[in-house]
C-alpha cells in the first residue's frame, strides 16, 4: 500500500451508505468537537476516557485542534454538510520510538454506522506517512464496540492486559497494511456501503423528472414516457415551473414543494439550470440524481460537485442516457433511448449512450437481456467499480458488461473485477488501444507500455474477459450465457462440408485453441458411423450426405472419448435438410462447450432453443473461434490462485524516499538520476549493479580500468558515455566493450569524447560481464493505470523483439512468473536445447524488488534495468537508469468518493 496521508478534504461513505465528510481538524472546530463530546451519553464518555472528566474532553477539544503537532495527526468525521462533528479519531505519539497511542470518539447518534472504522483507516494512512510503526490504543476489557472495529479492520492486534486496561498493539511496518487480509476487508466494508448508497439510485420508492416540458419531443418528455411504459412500480412526479400536470402525471415547481421527497430526480434541464435544480434537489433531501444534460462548464460542473457531495447524494452523469433497472419490483426505466432494456441477467454499464443501445438491443435479441443497465456519462460521482460492486451484490446479474473509456482507480478497479469475476464473468472492450496523444516514451521500458500493454495487464490481472470489438463481446457473451467453460484449450471440429471445417479449424489456431488428431479407437468409431469418404481425423468431414442425427451422434461420441474440451460444429444445409434443427433436438448441455457455425445465418450470433437451454449459432467461424478462446482463457483465470505479495524485509524505504525528495528539491521539475543516486537507490531494495565507477578524463578512465579489470571476463572493462541527456546509449554511439590495456581504454575515451561531444559529462567504467540471455526489467508510471512492472528480451534490440509484457504493481509471486513463462524469450530462460536453465529465481527476486520500489517512491517515473543479463549462476544488473517526477499519490484502496 502507498504511504500518503488523507488529502485535506474527502468525502466517504459510512456502512449505512450516508455521505460523510472527513478532514484535518483546526483551531475554528475546538466547539464543534466539545458539543460532540458533550452530547455523548455517560456510558460512552466513560469508555473513551475511563471516567466522565469535563478536563479530559476539554484538553482532548484543545489538542485535536491544534495543528503541526509532530508525530501527531488528528482527523474529524462530520456530515456531510460540514456542519456536525460526528467522530474524532487521533494519534499522539514520539517520532523517535514510532510509537502513537490511538483515541476514537463517535457520536451516540452514529454508533454502529462504521464511521469509527473509516476514520481508523483514514488514521492508519496519515500515521504510516508519519512514520509510525505502531499504533496502541488503550480500551476497557468490556468496550466491545471498540474491540469490534480493532477485530474487524484486518489489521493484526496484539493484546495485553495492564492494570484491568487492555493495551491493544496494531503493528504498521513493513508490508501490514498492504496484505491481503486488511485489504479484503476494507474492500468488503467499501462494498457493502457501496451498495447502501446506490439503493435510492437503482431502487427508488419514488422518481421526479425534471425536464419534461410541453414539447412532446424532448428529451424529459422521452424520459417520462419510459418511466410510464415501464409500469414504474413507485411514485411519479414531474418538476415544472408552471404546469400542473405532464402526460398525465402531477407536476410541482420545485422539489420542496412534492408531496414526498423522492428518492431520485432524473435531470433534463439545460446545462445552464442544472447546478441551482441539483442544489435545490439537495437541500429537499433528494438521494440520488441522474443527470443526463450534457455541455454544461467546468465552473458549473465544479458547483454540481460540490452539491452532490454537500448533500450526501449519488449521481450518475451528466452527459448520459440514463438508468434502468429490469427487477418487476421495480421496473424502473429512465432512459431516453428508444431501445427498452428487456429483464435478463446482465448489468451493462457503458460511458457511451449510442454504445449501450447497441448492447442492450443485442442483449434483448438474444434472450439474454439486462438486470440493471446504467449510461454513466462523464462520471462525476459513480463509476464502473460502483456497478461492479452493485452487481456483486445483485442475484439477479449473472455477468457484467464495461464500455468504459477511462478509469478513475484502475487499481481499485483491479480488486474489485477480480472479486466479482470469481462468480460472474466480466467482460469488456478494450477501447483506447491507439498510442495517439500519448506522450513521448523516455527509456526502453516506457517505450514498452503502449497502451494495448498497460491496459492487457490491467485486465489480465483482473481477470477481466476484454474483446477487441463490440461484436466479439456480444458473442462472448452469449457462449458464457449458455454454455459451460471449457477445460481446456483442444478443440474437436465437426462439418458436414470439408472448407467449411478447415476454416473452422484454423480460425480456432489463430484464436489460439488447439486442434489435435484424434486417436485410432475414435477415429475407428467415427468411420463406422460415417459414410465411406469421410474424413475421421480432427477436423473431422462428415460429407454432404450425412443428415442431422448422424452429426449429432458424431458429437456424442466425441465427447465420449473425452480427447477434447469443445466441440465446433460448421454446419451447411444441403439437399437433405438443414442438420442445425437436428442438433437441437440434442440437449443444450453436454458438459463441455458446443458451438454451431452456420454461415448462411445473417446474425453475428443467435442463441437457439435446444433442450434444457441454448446453443450459440455463429454467423463465421472467427467470431466463434474467439468466443470459445476467451470462455478457455476464464476458466484457466479461475483455476489459477490469486497469489501473495512476498515481503521484502531487506529494504530500506526511508533511504529511497529521502534520495527522491533530495533530488527533486534540486531538480523541481524531475529528471534521471546521476549513477551514483541511481545505484544507491536500487542498492537500498537490494538491487545492486554491476561494479561501476565514473570517470571525468581518460586517465582517471585508465586507473579505474585497472581497478575493475580483474572483475572482468578474460580482463576486459566497458565504458559508457554518461549524460543527463543521454537516454539510449547506444543511439548516440556511447558504448564500448570488451576493452583489455591502458591504450585501449584511453583511445575509447577519446572516441566517446569526440562521437558523443557535449552531451557526455563522464564516462562509467565496469567489468566486462560474462555473457548470458539480456533481459530488461524496469517500471513505468502509467498516466492512467500508475506504476507497471515491465519485463521482456532485453539489449539494443529490445525495441526491434518487442518481446514486452508488463503488470500492474504490486506483483505478486504468479504475476512475476507469468512474466518470465508467457515471454517469447521463456525457452532461453528455462533451458533451451539442453542449456542450464538460468537463475529464474533470481529474476523474479528483482521484479518484486522493483515492484515494492515502485509503490514505496511514487516519484519514480521511468526505472530501466537493461540489460539485465540472466545466466545459471546468477542475474547481473549491467546498466541502470532511474527518472524522477514531481508526484504525490493518494492511496488508492483507502475509501473516499471520487
């Protein structure tokens, strides 16, 4: 986990889903936080001071509010107005033993509602900024209330019992509040309270429009239209100036004046009129909006905001298409599209309004239809891990469909995908996989993440199922909706048309499936079923003239033999009927997947009625072929574990940190690092380069040659020009190798000198390292995915390979070795043609390291390792460079609104 403090002002939710307002304290809020304490009940006063002292709470009131305070932090829970103090958390403690007693004060009134553990977590993260290592907090054996939120953080507490105190000990070094038990369980508490705060949104009691005019083609007009022909189960109101009515549903001028505060307000003004509705919306009491006005200004934008948060409500929009929500409980459809979601299993939700209609008239066609459906717009306050998070929870949504174009918090967005696709496929398009508009690449590794790389690892990582287009998606969705996973990647090709088959089959190569020949007892059962001049191997040729429940006993016999994990049937009709309607008097599931390519079918893909379920019919034989290879790539997803992030207790976090704040205060606006910052930076994670020393002149060049010459193979030593400008060496000519003798290394000096000019400052002189496979290993700081570990073949050719793959930190050990196994360059690291493996190990050691660098340091912007030579003896790191930029990070699993 990053260590940052809490920002100056979030808003978060508590467990019941209310809006809360969470910020550093100041001297102006000592009242606010007395009448807090001075409402508190007898009972609660004397479990948070051992006693009902006025003194305590007036010296508590003093000291809370006083900021800069070292090794001390303080933070206030107040609703989400700002106007009540609801909860108080702080920590007071010495810098010089890192030891902080912990203090928590809610308010009677919210008791139970989870404030005391959001303002712990928010505690737990200003504390590790402040370098404390241990908070201890000091209860009585009887709070249970307090010994609840302790047990229930997912934090380890030691407990000890003083004097009838109990001293309870939560221990903050190292890699704790980055393990996967306190993460799953701030995870689990964000959800529940996630989905509380979206209840008003997708299941209201009772709706207003506003923006349902008298024109009859209006977008509010279209809006209640819907919310009418949907037989909206709650309370339907019209917002309007003037009218008293609007098709025939009662209207009032301002949301203060209805007769019941709605739940939600769906908004169709004109951008100008949308910040004072939301304001007034908010001020009636209004829970959720939905904004589909588009076109409005930041400054209008910014006042929105500030309402939506202000007010505690959620929103959807603006710039949107609206909600909908399939449930006949609640049969809400606030769309203005012309498409009517059909009730089904999958929620959609998409950025792109022209986007979900597309997806919603496929999904409606095909039987499949849509749970909950949300156009989320320009994303002001609810986002894709807010529906993933709602569908978790939803037993009506079966899987889960994203067109997104951005992610808020790709890493937050990580954990919760891979949550939720443990028991619901979800599935995407990878939209945005042009480089255009990104910037500049400095080293090789950055050059590596275009953005197909980051985004292929974010949704690797997440286990997310991501099409190329709109039509894959559809017909992926619809193999998941009706047929098993595969358990594998061989595949059995049956046509009753030779061409047909051997498209089939190798479309199924090129998606990466396997088509492998059958045995001799199959092949031998096949022939007695099939008439003379079939083809009985895989694929297998049936002929024209076999009819429908010949094919069908084809497929049984097949799956029989168990030799495959799906079946692909390219069926054509011919002057015996048609064989598809055969198959489908077979059932629906057999067990394994089986998919019918019918090219004479117009549809992309249709799911056909068969006995106990569907079967997917393909229009070509390459959509199918992807479909069946993203059903094989979930199920090995779900059959992998999640893996462990290993600790790394030989790092030294503070030395890192410290280089990054000394440069960049030399350096504001970044830059790379001078050789000796860079190796002291990876020595401090236990990275060490290759021996190295810097020369200004070529006699101090000679000297150190002799120095680091013994260290080299056969004597040899290498120089590289260095530069602050110099990023590729080797593009300006500054590299010379395997130099042996005084003459040598001065002539190459002198060389440097002349073909690199200006732009060399010194030279870095190493032994001349023995040779291996060269490998590159770095970070990149993704603009939208933040930091990657990058791995790949390696050396001056590393851009011409391309052999790149990369992963969202922090790695944990599959993530490492998914890395070194799915590179073209495996075979040479494994052993290749009887070579000694090399010490993979020791590779995967440095990208953990560099994984933990990369999210203890969020300054570091670019570190390239390259190359990287990898032998059985050992891994050396030749050549390094680091860049640096001016950065803050916030934590990106701590809870907040966006």
């Amino acid at each position: 986990m990053n260590e940052f403090g809490t920002p100056h002002e979030v808003w978060a939710l508590a467990a019941d889903g209310e809006t809360v307002l969470l910020r550093p304290p100041g001297p102006e809020d000592r009242d606010r936080v007395l009448a807090m304490h001075h409402a508190m009940s007898a009972e609660n006063l004397y479990l948070r001071f051992f006693g009902a002292s006025q003194t305590s709470v007036r010296e508590t009131a003093e000291r809370v509010s006083t900021p800069g305070r070292v090794g001390c932090g303080a933070l206030l829970a107040l609703t989400h107005d700002g106007g009540e103090v609801i909860g108080v958390v702080e920590y007071n403690g010495d810098p010089r033993s890192g030891e902080a007693e912990l203090a928590l004060a809610v308010a009677d009134a919210w008791h139970g509602r989870g404030v005391g553990t959001l303002l712990i977590e928010h505690a737990v993260t200003m504390a590790r900024a402040d370098k404390v290592h241990t908070l201890v907090a000091d209860t009585l054996p009887w709070n249970r209330p307090m010994l609840r939120v302790l047990e229930d953080m997912g934090l380890p507490v030691r407990n000890r019992l003083v004097a009838g105190v109990l001293n309870c000990a939560i221990p903050l070094d190292g890699d704790i509040p980055s393990t996967e038990r306190y993460l799953t369980a701030l995870a689990r508490r964000e959800a529940l309270a996630d989905v509380a705060s979206l209840v008003p949104l997708f299941v209201p009691r009772s709706v207003a429009v506003a923006g349902a005019g008298h024109r009859a083609d209006s977008v509010g007009r279209a809006l209640l239209r819907n919310l009418k022909a949907a037989h909206y189960a709650g309370t339907l109101a019209v917002l309007h100036p003037t009218a008293t009515e609007v098709d025939g549903v009662p209207a009032f001028p301002t949301p203060d004046r209805l007769p019941e505060v709605p739940d939600l307000v769906v908004v169709a003004v004109p951008a100008e009129a949308v910040p004072a509705l939301v304001e007034d919306c908010g001020r009636a009491g209004v829970r959720a909006l939905v904004v589909v006005t588009s076109g409005g200004t930041p400054e209008q934008a910014a006042r929105v905001h500030d309402s939506v948060r202000r007010h505690g409500m959620r929103m959807v929009g603006p710039n949107c298409l609206g909600i909908a929500q399939t449930d006949p409980g609640t049969a809400l459809n606030a769309t203005f599209g012309w498409v009517v979601p059909a009730p089904g299993s999958a929620g959609v939700a998409v950025q792109s309004g022209g986007v979900g209609i597309a997806l919603t008239e496929q999904l409606n066609r095909l039987g499949i239809g849509v749970s909950t459906f949300a156009s989320l717009g320009d994303k002001y306050d609810v986002s894709g891990n807010d529906m993933l998070q709602w569908w978790q929870a939803d037993t009506r949504t079966s899987m889960a469909i994203l067109h997104l174009e951005s992610f808020g918090n790709p890493r937050k967005f990580s954990r919760i995908a891979r949550t939720v696709g443990r028991t619901k496929p979800v599935l995407t398009v990878d939209a945005g996989r042009s480089a255009a508009g990104r910037r500049a690449a400095g080293s090789h590794t950055a050059a590596a993440v275009t953005p197909t790389v980051a985004r292929g690892a974010l949704f690797r990582q997440a286990g997310v199922t991501a099409a190329q287009t709109l039509g894959d998606l559809v017909a992926v969705a619809a193999l998941l909706h009706a047929q098993p996973l595969p358990d594998g990647a061989a595949v059995a090709v049956i046509g009753n048309a030779g061409g047909a088959g051997v498209l089939a089959a190798d479309a199924c190569v090129d998606a990466g499936l396997a088509v492998p020949r059958f045995g001799p007892d199959l092949e031998a059962d096949l022939r007695a079923l099939l008439p003379a001049g079939a083809a009985c191997a895989n694929p297998v040729d049936t002929t024209a003239t076999v009819d429908g429940k010949t094919l069908r006993r084809c497929v049984d016999r097949v799956l029989a033999a168990g030799h495959v994990d799906a079946v692909v049937l390219a069926l054509a009709p011919t002057a015996l009927g048609d064989p598809l309607g055969d198959i489908l008097e077979g059932p629906a599931d057999r067990g394994r997947p089986v998919v019918v390519i019918a090219p004479e079918r117009a549809a992309a893909v249709e799911l056909l009625p068969a006995v106990g379920g569907t079967v997917p019919v393909y229009g070509d034989a390459r959509t199918a072929a992807v479909a069946l290879a993203h059903a094989y790539e979930r199920a090995m997803w779900l059959t992998r574990p999640r893996g462990t992030v290993p600790a790394l207790i030989d790092v030294d976090r503070g030395t890192a940190r410290s280089l990054a704040a000394e440069f960049l205060s030399r350096e504001p606006d970044g830059g790379w690092l001078p050789p000796r910052e860079c190796a002291r930076m990876l020595g401090a994670y236990g990275i060490e380069v290759s021996p190295w020393r810097q020369a200004f002149d070529a006699e101090e060049a000679v000297a150190l040659a002799r120095e680091l010459a013994p260290l080299g193979v056969d004597g040899a030593v290498v120089l590289k020009a260095y530069g602050p400008h110099i990023v590729h060496k080797s593009d300006v000519g500054g590299v010379r190798l395997r130099l042996v003798g005084d003459d040598a290394v001065r002539a190459a000096f002198t060389d440097l000198a002349y073909r690199v000019g200006a732009l060399m400052e010194s030279v870095v002189v190493q032994p001349m390292a023995a040779s291996g496979v060269e490998l590159i290993a770095g970070v990149t700081q993704d603009e939208v995915l933040g930091p990657l570990v990058v791995f790949g073949l390696g050396g001056v050719t590393t851009d011409v390979l391309g052999d790149h793959g990369a992963r969202l930190t922090p790695l944990t050990d599959l993530d490492a070795h998914s890395l070194l196994a799915g590179s073209r360059g495996a075979p040479l690291l494994y052993g290749h043609r009887g070579a000694a493996p090399t010490d993979t190990a020791g590779i995967e050691d440095i990208l953990h390291r560099l994984s933990r660098l990369a999210d203890d340091v969020p300054q570091l912007a670019e570190a390239d390792l390259n190359p990287l030579v990898a032998r059985p003896d050992g891994v050396t790191v030749v050549d390094a460079r680091i860049r640096l930029a001016p950065r803050h990070e916030q934590d990106p699993y701590l809870r907040r609104l966006r």
